[in-house]
C-alpha cells in the first residue's frame, strides 16, 4: 500500500484510478503463481518449508529492486529539507515522460513545501484529528472486512478442495491430505477476471456502487462455497463456480478501496493513511482463518 500511495504521487489525477488499479495484475499473478508453487513442491512430496522457502524469494528480489529503482517521495524529501533531491527526482520523472527538464525546472528552480489547511502532521494523530477521525475509521472498517473477506475466501477454497491423499493419487509429504490443485489455480485465476472487470467497471459505475455490489456477490458467493462446501449435495462445478465468483468480487471490492483509500486522503497523509489502513486490515487477515 505505501506503494500505492507513492504510485498515487506521481500519476495525474486524471488517470491515477485506472493506473493503480492495472498495477492490481501483478498482485494476481502472484496470486496465481502460488498454487502452481504448490503443486510442484508440496504436492509432489516435497515439505512445506520448502514451498515458503519459494515463496520467500519474490518477496526478496521485489525489496532490492524497489530500494534500487523506486524514486523516493518528492513530498516527503521537502518535508525533510531535501528539495535538492526532491527537485532531482521530478526532473527524472519529467525526462522519462518525454519532457526536457530544464524547460519545466529551469536552472536556479527552487522547491517549496506549501503546506495544506492544518498543521501539517502526517502522523497517526493527524488521522485521528477531528478533521480526519470519521474517514480514518470508515476506511479502517472496509480495509479490516475486505481483508477478513480476502484472505477467508482464499483459505475457504483451499479447504473446500482439501481431498484424501489416496483419492488424490499423491501426498503432500505428510501422507495424510491432498489439495486439487486444477480448482484452486481455476479459482486463483478469477482474480484476472476481477480486476479487468473492475478497471472496466469502475469509472463507469461509481467507486462506492462498485465496492458494495462486489462485497455483497461476493459474501453470497462465499456463503454458498461454505455452505454446500461442507455438503453431500455440492458438486465441484458448482463449488467452482463459486469460488471463482467469490474471488472475482473480493478482488473488484478490494482493489476499489485500494484506489478510494488513496484518492480520498491528501498528499499529506497520503502514505500514512494508507499504510495505517493496511496495518489493520492485518487483523482482518489475522483473524479469518478462525
């Protein structure tokens, strides 16, 4: 999320909806990518260190890369005196854009921090200020229920499509329990489907009408994954479809609060807002699998 801020900073308001919400694709590749991981290390007999061993190394190359390429925050340097640095960074991002920088900074450019109405905190008591309490908690409430939603439907299908490992033909290096790993990839891939629909969708209907009617289908969904889940009478098409409709409307829902949650709050406290949204949708994620 702070990088969904920090994206929010550089992209015009114009089109700052469309472009965090296709940066949504990478996150459903991973999404994707981690069943397959599945299959290759746990499903062929290998034990589950090794799978998050794996999925460990993303998560590493993706700290390099973003501390050797990712431009720091203009704001945040002028909020540290850095303006010279603030300034550099500007001027790299007007020349990858096909912008001369000397026309739009001229030699001799100086930055100033113009500070919005307020006092200028971005820290946890400023979102918790009169002025920014009512939101703060409205965007703290949809984070920790799309998050308890997300992460519960990816943990539902996984024990939905939980099979014996001798009806499986396989094990999981434990010899006593095997995932069908076609349905759970099938269901991963609906969050493709999800975020096309939602960058379709989004501007089109509204981000408020977007979040409630992905929410609601998706709680239906997910019910009914539940429900028959745990029934003689759910048959795999249907669970599914199920699970993919759930996955797709949890993946529209929440990648709209993504995009909501930055365009509400101001440059200011953009990025704490943002990352204090995600601190706790945490809980959410915490607590979803009891």
């Amino acid at each position: 999320p702070m990088g969904t801020g920090g994206l929010g900073e550089f992209v015009p308001t114009e089109v700052r909806g469309r472009y965090l919400l296709l940066i949504e694709f990478f996150w459903t590749a991973g999404s994707m990518a981690v069943p397959a991981v599945a299959w290759l290390t746990v499903g062929s007999g290998h034990s589950w260190q090794i799978f998050v061993m794996v999925c460990a190394i993303p998560c590493l190359a993706s700290l390099l890369l973003g501390a050797w390429l990712v431009p720091e925050s203009p704001r945040w340097l002028l909020s540290r005196g850095r303006g010279g640095d603030a300034l550099m960074v500007l001027r790299a991002a007007a020349a990858s854009n096909g912008i001369d920088p000397d026309a739009l900074f001229p030699p001799g450019t100086a930055l100033m921090e113009v500070e919005a109405e307020g006092d200028g905190r971005s820290g946890l008591q400023e979102l918790l200020s009169a002025r920014w309490r009512r939101t703060t908690l409205l965007i703290w409430g949809a984070w920790l229920g799309f998050a308890f939603g997300y992460y519960g439907t990816i943990i539902a299908v996984t024990r939905v499509f939980e099979v014996d490992a001798e009806e499986g033909g396989g094990g999981n290096g434990n010899g006593d329990v095997d995932f069908d790993y076609g349905a759970i990839f099938i269901s991963s891939s609906a969050e493709i489907v999800g975020t096309a629909l939602v960058v379709f969708l989004v501007d089109r209907v509204g981000r408020i009408r977007s979040q409630v009617a992905a929410y609601i289908i998706g709680g239906i969904c997910l019910s009914l994954l539940c429900f028959f889940g745990e029934s003689e009478f759910g048959s795999r098409p249907f669970l599914l479809s199920m699970a993919f409709g759930a996955r797709v409307c949890e993946m529209m829902g929440s990648c709209v609060t993504w995009v909501t949650t930055a365009e509400v709050l101001p440059t200011e406290i953009r990025a704490t807002g943002h990352s204090a949204a995600n601190a706790v949708a945490r809980f959410g994620g915490f607590f979803s699998p009891y």
